[in-house]
C-alpha cells in the first residue's frame, strides 16, 4: 500500500477541517478531498483541571516548546477516527463498532504495517480481538498547517489613508509520520470503561490546549493534561514503547479477568516522527487518577514505592512520598473496601512481578469532607462523584469513581481515589546496577531498585500497614 500525503488545516474550534492529497500513479497532479470531523466539545458537568494542579502547569499555547508537539498528537488522534466514508456529519459515538473505527486501512488509506508477534503466545481471544490485533500498527503522513502567533499590522498602499491597516496572521506548517499501534486492541478497552470514541476525540482533539504538567518526576518525561483533566499523555522511551508492545496480550488480558485492577488504563500508543528529525516521539495516553479534582477537591497526595531511600518530597512538591507517609501516619479507611482492594493490590503486584516489572507506584488522593469548604451533603457529595445511594450503599470492589470511607454515622467522612501508575519499568541492567551501588552505602531493603518479586512484597506489605 502506497504512502499518502495529508494536508491538515486546524480551527482551534468544533471542527477540524482535513484535506487528504492523493498523489496517484499516473504522474498527474495529486487530487485532493476535503472532508470535515466534527468534534463535539463536551458538558458532562466535568470540571476543568483544578488550580492546584494548573498552578504547576503551562499552556501549550503558540509559544511553547512542545507547541508542535501537541498540534501534531491532535490532529493524529483526530485522523484515527475520521469515519472511512469522509461524512462530515458522522457521528463518532462509538458502540459496537468503536473497535473497528481506529487501526483500519480504508479510513485515509493509510499504510498498515505488521509487527513482531508479541511473546504471549498462550494469549486465548477475548471477543474479536486476537494476537493478530497486538500487531496492526496505522501510519498517516500529516501536513499540518496552523495560525501562529500575533497578528501582524499590514500597511496600507497610501500612507495618507485613514483606511484602517487589514490584519494579517502569520501561519507555520509542519509535517509528520503518525503511527497508531494496536488501534483495535484499545479501542476494545475503551469501549469497555464506557469511553466512547466521541469523548475520547473530544477531550484530546476537540480543539482545547493542552496543559504541561512540570513534575517532580526523574525519568525526564514531559506529561501533557487535556484540558477537561481526563486523561495524562507522558512520553516513553523506545524500548519502554517495544517492551509494551510485547507486554501488551498479558496486559489486555489481566485487565479482562481482573475488571477492578488498580492499574491505571493506558487507553492508546502513539509515534510521532518529525521530518528531518532524528528521533520519534513515543507516547502513551492513560486515564488520569485525579480527573475528579475538580469536583471534589483532593487536599492530600501521595507517590507510594514502599521504600524510603531518596522517598521523601521537598517542600514545594504536590505529592508527598514513603516517609511522609509515615511521618504522618496516615491511615486509609477503607471499610467494606478492605478485603476487595487488598486482593486487587496484591494479585496486579503478582502479575507486575511475573512480567518482571518493578519502580511502580501507588498514587493515592485523599477527600476529606471536613476540610471541604462547601460542606456537600451526602447527596451532594454522591452526585459530585457520579454514584447512585443504591450504588454507595453496596460497596463490592475499587471503583474509580472513588472510594468511599464513612464514620460511626454512616456519613461520609473521606473519599479515596486510588491506582498502580509507572509500570512500565522492567528490572535491566541499569536497575541491577543501581541496586549494586546504592546497597554499597545504604540498606538494601529500603531502596527502589530490587529485584520484582522482591518488589512486590515490599510494595504490598507497605500498602497493607496503612490500610483499615
């Protein structure tokens, strides 16, 4: 299958207009269709991004580094789902079909490559997806051309004139190879999260611009939030990118046995490759742990390993470690939650140990409704985060909407939001050798980088101590 060439004109609005130049084989000039994917902007009642969490952020607007960047995940994203038919009023609402939108040929013509078969060849089919399915990569070739910048004051013919000046924008264009790998895979695990194709696209295309989250993190990855606080796009490295590939039958199907996993869903994998760059950009898109910031607020924060070398936060950080933690002896009241959340925690900490995977986390917010200044009802409260009484009155197992904790009267005293992110870290080489050189000086059992199994233990049994 040929390669293609896409020219994309962006309105930072509803729509996105997409022109698609098909050069054919004939020498001829290329013909160009113009279509148009209406993305919804959606108001479900979801707050944006909350300040505590802006106040640490950036907009991506034209004068920001990654301006290219997030232009270029946009209209990619965007292209993933443009109905094969060019109708400019296709509904993108996905149901049955969501898994067959995102990852097929016909929708631009893109090219389809095939990858290496992944190592998890015991993996059974789970509805239509087979081992065939981890290996469809989609790759579009993009011309992007935007708006950037102010606008420039043009001077009219005659000095004399008192004919206002017309103003002229300047415009920048960009182009990129986009690649979409698994598209179906992830469309099938959206689809079962109630994430429809219509509010995956909104939030990430529906023309709002991202937010830079400056973090306290040391990989050196950057992380972009979408503007309505969904869902985190952070950075991976190459091998992090093969490696999830490879990781990714296991994952889909532990994530199918075990529906209240505490891992956080990566819900698509993405390359993006500059022309006359040296590098791809990989990327993953996951759901944000703290997308109800907005409605409740989560006045604490915590960043959990079960260690404690290197574990405590500085004193302008958002999110408290291991030693603060202890240091404040905070207890997470979970009730009827106990049993169900500590089976979760410990079978994903089992699973993470047999891919040989270690250096995750725990990241935990915590509501407590006597330091809510709005001082909501119970029903109130119910409503921010989505729950039915009948739904709060019979808790069964971690639900992402939040953990509810309640006191003596049966109020609501704490809400927990909970998940397993950064679990992407297998224990290579360099970890071995940082745990060689670190346990030279320090005690083994209190740095990160142990063996999985050891990992695993530690992580749970830390977890466990806090939880009632």
């Amino acid at each position: 299958m040929g390669r293609r060439t896409r020219a994309v004109e962006l309105v930072l609005g509803d729509v996105i207009e997409h022109a698609v130049s098909r050069s054919p084989d004939n020498g001829k000039r290329p013909s160009t269709i113009v279509h148009q994917a209406t993305v919804s902007k959606l108001d479900d009642g979801h707050s944006s991004i909350t300040s505590s969490i802006l106040d640490n952020c950036q907009t991506v607007d034209s004068q920001h580094p990654q301006f290219d960047t997030s232009q270029a995940l946009m209209h990619g994203i965007a292209h993933s789902f443009i109905p094969s038919n060019d109708s400019p009023n296709q509904n993108l609402d996905g149901d049955a079909q969501s898994a067959e939108t995102e990852g097929k040929s016909s929708i631009h013509d893109s090219a389809v490559s095939i990858g290496r078969i992944p190592s998890s060849t015991n993996f059974k089919p789970i509805g239509n997806i087979t081992i065939q399915q981890f290996r469809e990569a989609v790759t579009q070739n993009h011309e992007v051309r935007y708006k950037n910048g102010p606008k420039s004051r043009v001077e009219p013919k005659d000095p004399n004139t008192e004919v206002p000046a017309s103003p002229k924008v300047a415009s920048k264009s960009i182009k990129f190879g986009f690649k979409s790998y698994a598209g179906q895979v992830f469309a099938s695990l959206r689809s079962s999260l109630g994430i429809t194709n219509e509010d995956y696209v909104g939030s990430l295309a529906g023309g709002e611009s991202f937010h830079d989250f400056v973090s306290n993190s040391r990989s050196g990855a950057f992380f972009f939030f979408t503007t309505d606080g969904k869902y985190i796009i952070k950075t991976m490295s190459h091998n992090e990118s093969l490696w999830f590939r490879d990781f990714l039958p296991g994952y889909f199907q532990h994530l199918h046995e075990h529906s209240s996993s505490l891992l956080v869903r990566i819900v698509g994998l993405y390359r993006i490759k500059f022309y006359g760059a040296r590098n791809n950009l990989h990327f993953y898109v996951m759901l944000n742990v703290f997308a109800r910031d907005g409605l409740v607020p989560i006045q604490s924060k915590f960043d959990l390993k079960g260690s404690t070398f290197g574990r405590e936060a500085k004193s302008t950080d958002l999110v408290l470690k291991d030693v603060d933690f202890d240091r404040l002896d905070v207890v997470v009241k979970l009730g009827e939650y106990y049993p169900a959340v500590l089976a979760i925690l410990k079978s994903d900490a089992n699973f993470l140990s047999s891919a040989m995977q270690m250096d995750y986390s725990l990241l935990i917010g915590i509501y407590n409704r006597d330091q809510d200044p709005t001082n909501p009802t119970d029903d109130e409260l119910l409503a921010r985060l989505g729950y039915t009484p009948e739904e709060a009155d019979n808790p069964s197992s971690y639900d992402r909407r939040g953990l509810l904790s309640r006191d003596s009267n049966r109020r609501i005293a704490n809400v927990y939001f909970m998940g397993i992110i950064d679990y992407l870290q297998k224990y290579n080489w360099k970890k071995k050798t940082e745990h060689f050189f670190k346990a030279i000086v320090n005690d083994r059992s209190s740095i990160s980088a142990v063996n999985p199994p050891a990992y695993a233990k530690r992580f749970s049994a830390f977890i466990e101590r806090h939880l009632a």
